[in-house]
C-alpha cells in the first residue's frame, strides 16, 4: 500500500469516528458501494476527486485532498521538524538578550500596538513583525527613539556583533595574560 492510499484510509477512518457514522450510512449518503467505501477506508483504492469533492461538500470543515490523503494544515505544522523550533526559539532568546542590554544602559523599551505593523501568528501564538510601522519606542533621558522592524533588527545585529567583537578581543587579551578586569 502506497503512503497516499494508507494517509487516505487513516483520514477515512478518523473521519468516520469523528463523525460517529457507519462506512454503510456514509456510502448510502454518497450513492456509492459499501464495497468502494470499504475499499477507501482500508487503503485498497484511492479515492477519486469527484467523490472527494461530494464529500467536501456535504462536510465543508474537511478540504477535498484531505479525503485523498493529503495532510491538513494542523498536520502540516504538527509535523514541523526540530530544527524550525529550534531557531524559534534562538530568536526569541536573541530578542530578549537584546532587550536586556538595551534595559541594561538605561533605555525603556516600549511595545507599540497595533502601530500599524503587519504581524504574522505563529504556530505557537506569538507574532513575528513582517512590515514596518512603528514597533518599538526607546527612551532614555528625555530623548526617544521610533523603531520599525527592519530598523530593530539592523540595530540587534550592530549590538551583537559589538559585543561578539569585544569578548573576541578579551580572550585574546586574557589569554596573552593582558587583559585584568577591574572590580
């Protein structure tokens, strides 16, 4: 059994249980054999588009591929491999690392709402920016600054390449034994 014919059987028979309903009672609906039905179900033949179609169509919340075997979205990101979780989360530790060197020598950062940013929802729920308005607000000794997106992530990757060449330039030093860090 190919793996299009065996994702067609698993999604027939979830569907069927999810839907409390009988191979019989779903054939009789389609004005199908119970035979073909049951063929569907075990992955013996695929489905074809027309059948796939009428059942869409009398139950919407399922797309016709589906019927045939193709993931659905949910299935789609369930199946998101470690490595796109992985640099999630790299970003989001390298924003707050930012946000914490930017707290560190005395700015406020503020969060703009809705300051007409084109935000993206994440699988996971948060938001990632994908269009510039106004994002961010610093401010710092009566002076303030706007930030949109693509001005925020030019000044994390200035700050992390400073601070990735100073640590550079520290081991160096310490490890030619010049470098004495004052307390």
């Amino acid at each position: 059994m190919d793996e299009i014919k065996l994702a067609q059987a698993e999604h027939m028979r979830s569907f069927l249980k999810a839907q409390r309903i009988t191979q019989e009672k779903l054939a009789d609906e389609l004005g199908v054999s119970v035979q073909s039905m049951s063929r569907w179900v075990n992955g013996q033949v695929r489905m074809s588009d027309k059948n796939a179609e009428k059942l869409s169509e009398k139950y919407p919340e399922y797309p016709a591929p589906w019927f045939q075997g193709a993931p659905s979205l949910g299935e789609m990101l369930q199946g998101a491999n470690s490595t796109m979780r992985s640099l999630l989360e790299g970003l989001r530790q390298r924003r707050d690392a930012f946000l914490t060197i930017i707290d560190a020598v005395g700015y406020e950062v503020e969060h703009i709402p809705n300051g007409g940013d084109v935000c993206q929802i994440l699988p996971d729920g948060n938001e990632k920016l994908i269009a510039s308005g106004y994002s961010i607000r610093l401010t710092a000794g009566g002076k303030e600054c706007l930030l949109d997106a693509r001005e925020m992530d030019s000044l994390q990757d200035e700050v992390f390449c400073y601070v990735e060449m100073r640590l550079d330039a520290i081991c160096r030093f310490q490890k030619h034994g010049m470098y004495r860090p004052k307390f």
